[in-house]
C-alpha cells in the first residue's frame, strides 16, 4: 500500500491472512470486527424479538409495518446532516455516542418487557429512539471502514462488514428463537443491550484512527448540499443508488413481514420465525463470502446484475413454499442475491466518493437504504399484506423489483463500463 494511503491506517498485524480475511490485519479494523460480531449479533436478536413481540401484541400485519416506519423516520431526517458530522468531526467519537443510545435503548426495552408494563406505542417511541441513533450512526460507521483499512483493502473490508452482519444473522435469530420459547422476549432485550458493551470497549481500545475530521468548518446545510449535488451528477453513483432505491422497496421489506408470513402462512412458532430469519443470513454470509474471496475477478457489473434478479426469483419461491425447508432455501437465495449486489456496489459509491466527501456520500446512500425506500416499502407491502395477504404482497415486490431492474440496466452505459478491476 503506498505511504500516502497508511498515514491514518492502523499498523499491520504480523501473522499471515488468507485473502478473504486480509482486512483483518489491521490493528483497529480487526478491534472494531470483532466488537461489531458481538454486537449486531444483540442487535438480530432484538429485531427477531421485537418482531415476535409486536405482532404478539398487536396480531397487526400493518403494525408491523409502522413500527419499522418508526425506525426509518428519524433516517429521513437526520441521516444528511450526520453525513456533514462524519466528514467534520472524528469518526470514532461519533460512534461511541450512537452506541451509548443504542445500548440504553435496549435496556428501557428489556425492563418495559421484563416488567410486563410494555405497549405497542412504547415500541413506537422506542423504535423511534434506535432509528435517530442509526441515522447518525450509519454515515460514520460505513466511512469508516475506510479509514481502518485504506483504499487496496476497502473492498475486502466492506465485504467482511457484510460477512459479520449476515454470519451475526444467522447466529442472532436462531438464539432469539430459543431464548424466546425458554425465557420470553426481555432476556434478548437485555442482551442486545449488554452486547452493546463489547462495541464501546473496542472503539475505546482504538490506539490509530484520524482524531479529527477533514477541517472543513463549512455550514452544514453547504456541506450536505455538495454531497446532494455529487450524488445526482456523478453518473455511476447515481444510477447504483437508484438500484438500491429498488432493491430496499421492493425486495428488502419481505422482511418486516416473516412473523405474520411464519405464523400465518407456514403455521411456525418463534423456533421457526428464528430459523427463517438465520437462512437469510447463511445466504447472504455465501454472498460476502464470495465477493470477500473473489476481490476484482468478477467482473463488478456482473455482481451487481445478477444479485438484482436472484433476489426477486427467492421472493417468489418462497409464496409458494409450503414448508419450512424450502422457504429457508428460498430465503436464503434473496440473501446470497442481495449481499452480493450490496457488498460490491457500497464499494464503487465508496471508492468513488472523493476523500473529504466519503460521510456525506454514505449518508446518501444511507437514506436511500434506510430511509426513504424503507418508508415506502414497509408501509406499501405491510398495507398490501393487510388487505390481501403476506404471499400477495411479496410477489408483487419480486415482480416489481424484476421489472423495474431490468428497465434501468437496460438504459444504463456507465454501470457496464466499470473496470474489471474496479472493487
């Protein structure tokens, strides 16, 4: 790597790395892997549990639905200025204060639930409290893989990213299953919230991290505005950001409604609503894995192609699955499609983005993702599945989201004209 890249890198660990898993020579990138391992697998429990709960409660296929419109709300709002934040102030920082709310988040949660004082509008607010700390935590933390591991290893960091994610989805549903079936719901509150723990002591232990921003003091409006305007005019950015628009509508929501689709399609108790949610996980751990081991020698528009319709072929398989098996398989399919598309284009947006614009561009893409096509999605498929049925409103995604891919890939130039060797 050359000089100019490792001023704010960590230094090298001095023990040999397989190719997949080189990103981890870095001192603090390994620090923050491993925090994030513990952590999201509590964040997967809780989103399991919290899902289980809420249609317990309600028996609302549209609650379900609101709920996640509650998370993505403060997305919406917050989600450009946090961008603006991430490029002026110090990355680390920013993150030990998005985890703190989002460790006291889970501890309300768990003792409302612990307690038997839990109402569905508590889930409204509290949904609403991890939703502002996402929004302000998502810029920081996906630019700042970057800065733990430079340009020659940034894609194979952003694909172990994706990799401990979806490994902590398969581990987190599956535990929250039988933790809720032996404990009740409020044991993977308080969990989630006590892995919250191991993500601040790792970024504490951080030793060679930037301690500041670029040094632009710029107004923020003026700063969000440029990350805007980068957005809509570089070409390539924008058209994978509109693919990402169609990916979290259409394909991604199916996932807002798997407790009303494993109780009332499949006939399945929280054991099985757990191991549905982890076959996703095990696909989408195969996509990391590959982009991870595979680097530059996939071609990045093929990647990209090909996630785009494996997705929409595993929703549809799976509305007509009528056992659990093959809805896993089916599952796991959307997962492996997706990960691959997501991995590899965060990558080029991220690649591509200039080096004091990389928070303000994340945090666009972060409001695609997050934001504004989750809105919309939740609440268009949880309204569907409401009136309809689950089986209804998730064929509709797939075919919309087929259809609306392939009409923007057969007008697009630039996303085929990305190098071989462009991550």
């Amino acid at each position: 790597m050359p000089d100019d890249d490792t001023t704010s890198r960590s230094p090298r660990l001095r023990f040999g790395l397989p190719r997949a898993l080189s990103s981890l020579k870095h001192r603090d990138y390994a620090l923050f892997a491993s925090g994030q391992l513990i952590s999201l697998s509590g964040s997967w429990m809780q989103s399991t549990a919290q899902g289980y709960l809420i249609y317990h409660l309600t028996k609302s296929a549209l609650y379900l639905g609101l709920v996640a419109a509650m998370t993505t709300i403060p997305v919406l709002i917050l989600t450009l200025p946090a961008g603006s934040l991430a490029d002026r102030w110090p990355k680390r920082k920013l993150l030990l204060v998005t985890q703190t709310v989002l460790l006291i988040q889970a501890l309300v949660l768990g003792i409302l639930d612990a307690t038997g004082a839990i109402r569905p509008w508590h889930l409204l607010i509290l949904s609403l409290v991890s939703g502002t700390a996402m929004a302000m935590d998502a810029p920081a933390r996906q630019s700042f893989t970057y800065d733990l591991v430079g340009k020659d290893d940034l894609l194979n960091g952003v694909a172990l990213n994706s990799g401990i994610f979806n490994f902590t989805r398969i581990i987190g549903p599956s535990a929250a299953g039988l933790v809720i079936a032996a404990y009740g719901t409020n044991i993977c509150f308080l969990l989630n919230a006590l892995s919250y723990v191991a993500a601040l002591v790792a970024l504490i232990m951080m030793r060679d991290v930037p301690t500041t921003g670029h040094g632009r003091r710029d107004p923020i409006v003026k700063q969000t505005m440029e990350g805007l305007r980068y957005s809509a005019s570089n070409v390539l950015t924008r058209e994978l950001l509109i693919l990402t628009a169609i990916v979290s509508i259409f394909c991604m929501q199916y996932q807002v409604l798997m407790p009303a689709y494993a109780r009332k399609d499949l006939g399945l108790d929280a054991k099985g609503l757990g191991a549905l949610m982890s076959a996703a996980g095990i696909g989408a751990l195969l996509g990391a894995s590959i982009v991870a081991t595979a680097g530059g020698k996939i071609r990045s528009s093929t990647v990209i192609i090909c996630g785009m319709f494996v997705m929409p072929l595993g929703l549809w398989g799976a509305t007509a699955s009528h056992s659990l098996h093959f809805s896993m398989f089916c599952i796991a399919v959307i997962g492996l499609g997706m990960m691959s598309f997501m991995a590899v284009s965060n990558s080029i947006i991220l690649m591509d983005a200039p080096e004091d614009m990389k928070g303000r561009i994340m945090a666009v893409r972060t409001l695609v993702f997050m934001g504004v096509s989750p809105l919309i999605g939740s609440m268009l498929l949880g309204w569907i599945a409401q009136v309809y049925s689950v089986s209804a409103a998730m064929r509709i995604g797939a075919v919309a989201c087929a259809l609306a891919a392939l009409i923007l890939l057969g007008r697009s130039r630039k996303l085929f004209s990305v190098p071989e060797d462009n991550p």
